[in-house]
C-alpha cells in the first residue's frame, strides 16, 4: 500500500518502535503470571527483565486455517462489559439488539474544553438507507466532529476506552469497531455544510499504534473493525488531525467488546499464542447459508455475521438452513453462534467444489498487512447413520498448506470431498483478517505519570488526550525514540498555566529543555528537579540586579535573559547566587536545589 507522503516521518517512527517491542510470546496454560509480569516490565520500561520472561516464535505464516467439528452447549456472556458509544448523538435503546447505546461525551479527553472552545461540535449524518454497513444503522445518524482550530494546539483526539477485564491474569482479546460517517454532515441546529471548510481525511490510531488513514466518502459510511489485545486498563483511540491542522476528523460511533481468554490466538510455527504484538484488521465474516445479517444477541460478542452469496449461475452447491437445531461447544479460538452454525453450503455432489470468493482489496487500501488470518469452521449436520466427511481445501487450485501466499486481490477459496469421503463437502463459516504488527509501548510510566499530573493542574489550557508521546506527542511536549519513548522536551510558555509544579518533577530526568516562562506558577521549585542532570537549558532566564559570587560568572552572562518581578534568592549549582524578581515570569519562590556536582555541566542557558 502506498502510504500518505504527509505521514512519511510518523510511520518510520513506528517501524523503529515496532523493531524494538518484544518478539510474540507463546503462551500455555502455566505462564498467565509470568505474562502479566512480562506486560508490566514492558510497559514500566525494565526490558532486561522482560527479556528474561520472554518465550521467543519469530516464524509468521501468510495463511492460517481452523477446522473444527462442534457440538453440545454454548456459553453466555453479558453485554455489561460492552462500551457502546453512538458518537455526537443522544443514549438509545437498540430495537434489533437491546443494547444500550450512551452519548460519547465522558469518555473524551477534555470534552467540555473541547465544546467550550467550539473545537468539538454534534453533527447530523444525511444517510442513505441503501448505503448503510448495517442493518439497525440509528447510531449512524449523529456525529462527533473536531474541528482543528481554538486557541490550544492539540496533537489528537483521544476517546479513553475502560478495559472490563484488565485485572484478570490471562491475557484477553478485545473486538473493537469504529463506524466513520459520510462527508454529508450538517452542524446540529445550524443546517450549515461542513464539508467544504476543511479536509476529511485523518488518521485513525489505537495506542500507540497507527492503524489507517480515513477519508470521508461522499455517501457511504465505512466500519473498521479490529482484534486487539489490551495490556493496560485503558485503550486510547485517537482520531489525528494532519500535520497542518487542515482536517476535521469525524467519527459516528465506537464499539468495545470483549472476548473471551484464548478466542483469536495467533498463530506461529504451528503454534496457538496470545499476542499483545499483533492486531487484527477485519476483511470478512461470512454466515454461509444464512440470508440475514446476525449480531447480538445472536452472537455474544455482537460479532456481525453478514450472509454470504452464493455467485450467480453456480449450482454445484446449494444452501442448507436448520436442518436441525444445533447447540455449539464452545471452542476457544472461535466460539460460533448457534444460529450460524445451523446453516451451510452443502455440494451437490462429491466431485462439486464449494466456491466463495475473498475481496482484499479494502484492506489493502486501508494499511498493509504482511500476513492474513483465515477460519474456515465445519460442522456436519447429516441425520444419516454415515455422517462423516473429509474435505480438500484449495487456494484457487493449490492445495492447503501453512505458507499460502495471496497473489491477487481476489482469492477463490474451494472445498471438496476427497476420495475417501462418502458425503460431498460444505461449509458452515468463515472469517479473514489482515494481521500486522502493533506498538505495545507507550511513554516511560514515570514519565507519563508526572506529565498527567503536572497536566491536571491546567486541562483547559493543555493538550493532554492520550498518551504524552504516542502516536504522536502532545503540542507542548518533545519525546525521544527509543522504547519506550522519554519526554526529553517541555515548552509552556506564555500558556497561562498556573498551580504547583509537581513534586516529583525530577522523575522527569531525560529533561534536555524546561521552559515554563510566563506563566503563573506559584510556591516553591520542587527539589526533585536536582535529580534532572540532562539539561541544555532551563526557562530560569533572570535579568540582574545584585549578584554575589564567590567565583567569576562572566562566561555564563551572556545567556542570562529574563525579566525581573519579584526578589528571590536562588542557589544555582553552588556556584553562583542571584537575587531575581521573577522566575521565568512566574511567581516561585525559595531556592533552585542544590545540584550535585557536575549535574549542570550540559546547561548553556538559564
């Protein structure tokens, strides 16, 4: 896929990130605690001991095929933990799902910021009913739209998602839909187009890790659907302005489900793994048989089963639908819903193929996927005394083997009994996915806790959604390249921020550049900051009125510039003290701690 030129720079950057996380890990049943462990080593930033726990696969294959043969009972799962948010628009009750649909508004960062400064605006979604992804479409009517404009630069849009079952010790996969609308948007109450004021495309990111460029189409809303694994409490996905703030991302709605432990293992040198370092990107789920589109409560996992045609003029095969009531053993890679299991696309005769087509085309416009995921799922529903069946899988007219490759756009998948079988083949599912590498980091925990706190004293004045440094870093903030990312930069000045600078801002300690000018912080200089021995330059930039020295200070005067306010005394390395009016044009008092030496060997300015 060829990429967007104006995201060249960010997506190198997730190579580097991508090269550095950890190799995939294979799991069984006896590592659920060594791989909680792992997680936290990884996300705190202690690699040596992450590498320690690690269980190394590197082998990816181009295909991967599930074949089971299923019976007795099925589990249930309750919609509780489902985040279910109809983006820009009012709760509602679902007719078709019961499912209870919440406006969006509290699980955006800074939303009443966001609103004040008419930065995020409800919008209403012209749709044609012919053109809708889904059958019960109300959540497709409304939209969050953000406009890149106000008074803060802000690096992205971030919807905080709550991770159910973060506390539980085996790793889970999580189903997670976004549904962007048409460009024909109208501001709510205003009947006023949005379309031609600025750019409809953006990108689309989940953590750290960028997943798609979104263009708005003129009359068709596009679904992205995903299979992520969550490794913190929390998963931000972020709509992203481009770089010259000319786009309006929008978003309709936004769907967070659960799966249940071991449901969409990935799969490497013939082995069954969770994953925290690969996702997911949805091409097909297809119901053969079935000739409506079935989600919830039909499938626990309001997984959307979309019926499959069967291609015109073919009558080598035909469509069975309940032949008898079936109840689905739950198995852990799949979990198949009653209902699309009780119907199939039998041959007619032995020697006929069952034919289905695959459209990659969407996929591969959306991001490139190196390797694809494909579950073909079986179950006999013969009520004869041989019901048995054995069945030759073709790619086109290869064969199955575990390094198919996808040469076309358009792979014809066939099935066939084989010589031994006495009944012809059939086939009751099937789901494909583009599988690629996600960024498990996010910034240096230390670092990211400092910065949301220090943030909080300021959130209408901050650009503070998501995390600090991925996927791209917050406006006022300067992160390194390594894993995981360190805050290297900070610039507020003349934000009109104000409050205590937190204490333990010396956590902050890969710090190059501190400047907090013009502001109106108040109380005293944390000590902490002593523990910052990697400064190049700080915003303590003092003009003179008195100074006593005890030793010559003339090769540092020419970088001291700053405006005088108020008498403090300041202690800088014990070499020299100051008496200043102001600090940067705030309001602090007391004293610089006392670096220790040669901690300010890399200051040129202050």
């Amino acid at each position: 896929m060829r990429l967007p030129h104006e995201y060249t720079k960010f997506i190198e950057r997730q190579h580097l990130l991508m090269k550095s996380s950890p190799a995939p890990m294979a799991w069984t049943r006896d590592t659920p605690k060594l791989s909680q462990l792992r997680r936290f080593h990884f996300y705190t930033g202690n690699i040596e001991k992450a590498k320690q726990l690690d269980f190394r696969v590197t082998t990816l294959w181009a295909a991967t095929l599930l074949f089971s043969l299923l019976a007795s009972t099925v589990s249930s799962q309750s919609s509780e933990a489902f985040v279910t948010l109809n983006c820009g628009g009012a709760a509602f009750t679902d007719p078709v799902t019961g499912l209870e649909w919440e406006n969006d508004a509290r699980y955006i960062e800074a939303s009443d910021d966001l609103r004040e400064e008419r930065v995020l605006i409800n919008a209403s979604v012209l749709l044609e009913p012919s053109t809708s992804p889904v059958v019960n479409a109300e959540s497709l009517k409304d939209a969050s739209v953000f406009y890149p404009i106000g008074s803060i630069p802000r690096s992205k849009f971030c919807y905080n998602l709550p991770i159910f079952y973060y506390l539980t010790l085996w790793p889970r996969n999580y189903l997670l839909r976004a549904t962007f609308p048409s460009s024909n948007l109208t501001t709510k109450g205003d009947n006023v187009s949005l379309m031609s004021t600025y750019s409809m495309r953006f990108y689309f990111t989940v953590d750290s890790t960028y997943i798609s460029t979104i263009e708005l189409q003129e009359n068709q809303p596009q679904i992205l659907e995903l299979v992520i694994t969550a490794f913190d409490k929390m998963v931000y996905v972020c709509l992203v302005p481009l770089e010259d703030r000319s786009s309006m991302p929008a978003i309709s709605a936004l769907e967070l489900r659960p799966f249940e432990v071991g449901m969409y293992p990935r799969v490497d040198s013939g082995m069954l793994k969770d994953s925290i370092t690969t996702y997911f990107l949805t091409v097909a789920r297809l119901n053969f048989g079935g000739d409506i589109q079935l989600r919830y409560p039909v499938d626990k996992y309001d997984r959307i089963w979309a019926p499959a045609k069967i291609p015109s003029g073919e009558k080598q095969f035909t469509s069975r639908t309940n032949v008898s009531r079936v109840h689905v053993q739950p198995y852990a890679p799949m979990d198949m819903p009653d209902e699309v299991m009780s119907t199939a696309w039998v041959a007619t005769q032995k020697e006929n193929n069952v034919m289905f087509e695959l459209n990659l085309t969407g996929v591969r416009a959306m991001r490139a996927v190196p390797s694809f995921y494909l579950s073909l799922v079986f179950y006999d529903m013969l009520e004869t005394a041989n019901n048995t069946r054995f069945v030759n899988i073709y790619l086109d007219d290869d064969v199955y083997n575990r390094r198919w490759t996808f040469t076309t756009n358009a792979p014809t998948f066939k099935i066939r009994a084989n010589g031994t079988s006495p009944n012809p083949g059939l086939v009751n599912a099937a789901e494909i996915y583009g599988e690629f590498d996600a960024v498990v980091w996010r910034t240096f925990q230390n670092d990211s806790s400092t910065l949301k706190t220090f943030s909080e004293s300021a959130p209408s004045l901050l650009d503070t959604a998501g995390d600090p440094c991925l996927p791209v870093p917050w406006a006022w903030v300067v992160c390194s390249i390594e894993t995981p990312p360190r805050v290297t930069q900070i610039n507020i000045t003349s934000r009109g921020v104000g409050g205590n600078l937190p204490t333990d801002f010396g956590q902050l300690d890969r710090l190059t550049i501190l400047d907090l000018s013009n502001n109106s912080f108040r109380g005293r200089v944390p000590a902490s900051l002593r523990n910052v021995t990697t400064l190049t330059a700080m915003s303590v930039v003092i003009d003179f009125e008195t100074v006593y020295t005890t030793s010559p200070i003339s090769c540092l005067t020419k970088r001291i510039h700053s405006k005088i306010e108020a008498n403090v005394s300041v202690v800088i390395s014990s070499i020299f003290y100051v008496n200043f009016r102001n600090l940067g044009g705030n309001e602090l008092e007391g004293e610089l701690p006392g670096f220790p030496p040669l901690a300010s060997q890399n200051l040129e300015s202050l």
